[in-house]
C-alpha cells in the first residue's frame, strides 16, 4: 500500500497538470444510488426459506433507484433487502432488529460465511452469493462491524471471486453513514489486499465523505482516481468542485494553492456541464450545487475578513434526500 504522503503528493501533481478535455455543453453525468429490495412476489417465494438460504440466492433481487437514509433500515432476515424508500416498501412490511439482534446476526452470518469463502473453503456448498456482503453492509451499525467485515473481505479474492460494483458504491456510502471514512480510505488503498475496485460513483461518494478531514487525506483519495483508471478528479466536476470547496474552506497555504490550480479546471468544467439544481434525488447533484454555491461565496470574501459558516454539504445532501422519493 502506498503511503498517504506519497499518494498526496501525486494527486496534487497530477491535479495542477490535468487538463480538461474539449467538448460541448453536457448534463452531469449522475448514476444513480441503487438498492436491493425483494418485490412481493419474490417475499412470496422465500417465506419458507430459512434465513441464510437468503445469502446464497439473489437471482430474484431487483436493483431500483432509491436514495439511502443516513442509517440503513434493517428487515427481516428471510426477506433479503437493504433500506429502501417507503413507496417501494412499506414500513408495515417490515421487521426492524433490535441493535443487539442485530449484532447477532452479523456475528451468525459472518460465522457462516466464513468456511464457504477462500482459497480453500471447508464448506465449499453452498455458494455465498453476492447479495450476502450487501446484507453484512447492512447489519452493521458501528465502525467496529465494518472492521469485522473488512476482515473477511480478502477470503473472497482468496476464492477468485469480485465485488460488484454495488457492493463498492455501498460500501463507502456505509463507511461514510457510520462515521468510519477512512476505513474506506485504507481499503480502496490497498487492492492487492482487498480487491474492491473503486467506481466513479464510490470515488466521489469517499471524496464527499473525506471533505471535512484533513486535505491530506481528501488528496490522498483524489490520487486513487489515477490507480483505478478513473479520470483525473480536476475533469470529474463532482468531484473538482468537493476538492476546491474543502481546500477554500480549509484555508491553509497548501490547501489555497491547491485550490487556486484547480480554478481554472473547475471554471471550464462549470461552462461544460449542464446540473438539473431542482434534482436533489441524485445526491451528486446536491453536492456540486452546494459545493460552487460555497466556493462562489469565499471567493467574494475580502481577504482577512472572517468566514460566514459553511453548511455542511452531508447535512445538506441528508435534508434534500429526506424531501424525495423513489420515482
């Protein structure tokens, strides 16, 4: 694993060098928060199954478009689904874990888990299905569970097995809903170890949730861009406008100049793409508009005077989402 530092200082020079490519007027480019959720037919069909048949079976899952509440709400085990919006799944529908039924049952599932993972799993049958990670993601209510889940993760690369892409995407948005995003941080920094690719949607979702932290760390992850071939965080707008907003709103020498090179970049891609500002179900959306709304502001500050409170763009993105439903 390369050392933060390191990672830092190759952000911050590939930052200041990168150049946005040429194009038209575009919209934001926003893919949107998925969830997995069982339809009723498919609760139908499980109602006999025990409760971990439902880790080793998501042939009947459906993915829709939702937007995640700040804690994940549990349901019952034999029905497997993560938090979703009321219109998809009534609250009268479900069967919300106590924390210590919780903590139960990801020790069990983990348990269960663990022999059927691997190398060399002792249990090979039957085959843990990817559905079962994003029920562990939501088991878990503390940084002490994610740790416990990030400690098996490595057995499942160990077993020539990958994580989808929605298992990355939630699990740092879970990192970030339980206060741990440099547990994040450290995983998406070491692949070799983990095998949990970083997707455009997750890198802007960690750079979000690092943005109050310190600027090395915000740099750090910007520098993860580069690793997993994602483009260069100064032609991602989403993600040059967090970077400029945290390092204006840091105020340090090394955080304004970093700022002060991104300008340009952030100006160009502000011109470039078009954001739907009434769209706050896309959580990207809220975040960019809050974002240059901030930046916009500190720049009409004079020098030396004294900032007005920032909002914060994690309360901002929880209210927005709160006003919406699921389409």
């Amino acid at each position: 694993m390369l050392g933060a530092n390191v990672l830092a200082r190759r952000a911050f020079c590939s930052l200041r060098a990168a150049a946005s490519m040429s194009r038209g007027r575009t919209a934001l480019t926003v893919p949107p928060n998925r969830a997995i959720h069982a339809s009723a037919p498919v609760l139908k069909k499980k109602k006999a199954t025990t409760d971990f048949e439902s880790l080793f079976d998501d042939d009947d899952l459906e993915i829709v478009d939702t937007v995640t509440s700040k804690t994940a709400a549990p349901t019952h085990p034999s029905a497997p689904s993560t938090s979703t919006s009321g219109r998809t799944l009534g609250d009268s529908r479900r069967t919300k874990l106590s924390p210590q039924a919780r903590k139960e049952k990801l020790t069990e599932t983990l348990a269960y888990m663990k022999p059927r993972i691997g190398r060399k799993p002792t249990e090979p049958h039957p085959e843990v299905r990817n559905a079962a990670w994003l029920n562990l993601l939501q088991l878990a209510s503390s940084e002490a569970d994610m740790r416990e889940i990030v400690s098996t993760m490595p057995q499942w690369a160990q077993g020539g097995r990958t994580f989808t892409a929605l298992f990355s995407e939630s699990f740092v948005r879970r990192c970030q809903e339980l206060a741990c995003p440099r547990l994040a941080l450290q995983v998406y920094g070491d692949y070799a170890k983990y095998n949990l690719r970083l997707t455009l949607p997750a890198a802007r979702q960690l750079l979000h949730s690092l943005h109050r932290l310190d600027i090395s760390e915000l740099m750090t992850a910007s520098a993860l861009y580069g690793l997993y071939n994602l483009p260069a965080a100064a032609q991602d707008y989403v993600s040059c406008a967090i970077i400029v907003n945290a390092c204006f709103r840091n105020g340090s020498e090394d955080a304004n100049a970093i700022a002060q090179a991104l300008l340009p970049h952030l100006r160009k891609l502000q011109a470039e793409t078009s954001v739907d500002e009434k769209d706050t179900y896309h959580r990207e959306n809220v975040w960019v508009v809050k974002s240059m709304e901030n930046i916009e502001a500190m720049l009409k500050e004079p020098k030396g005077a004294k900032a007005a409170p920032i909002p914060d763009l994690a309360a901002a993105a929880s209210t927005s989402a709160e006003q919406t439903v699921s389409p």
